[in-house]
C-alpha cells in the first residue's frame, strides 16, 4: 500500500517508493530519502506539524507540506 509520508502514524514504518514534488524531491534525497531506503516516523510534534523521521541512521525533521511529498510503501 503507498501512501504519503504524512500520513504514517508515530512508530509506522515504511520505505521510500517516490517523490511527487521533482524541485523538492533534490533536496530530500541530499538528506536521505533515497527511493528502496527504510524510514520510520519517530515523532509527531501535538499539533502535527512538524513530524520527525528515521532514515539512514539519521532522525530528521520534516514539515507535514514536505514528508507529504514523499510516498511511502508500507
């Protein structure tokens, strides 16, 4: 099932499967996000925005607009 990142529940996991953005897609794969890689979303800020997730060995912290950009296989 693919499905934005965004939507991934606190201790989901996942893998990179696409980017829906191109310009945007450039920068996150810089930090990791490559498509095959293994993430996990590691926390969710009270209101939702933002969200941060484990990828690569690394916690990064994603605005809700920019982890929507990336599809998820779960």
């Amino acid at each position: 099932m693919k499905k934005p990142l965004g939507e991934l529940h606190k201790g989901q996991k996942g893998r990179v499967d696409s980017f829906n953005d191109k310009q945007l897609s450039l920068r996150l794969m810089e930090m990791g996000f490559l498509p095959g890689e293994d993430i996990q979303v590691s926390h969710i800020a009270p209101m939702g925005d933002p969200i941060a997730v484990s990828v690569f060995g690394y916690i990064i912290s994603l605005r809700l607009e920019e982890a929507n950009t990336i599809i998820v296989e779960c």
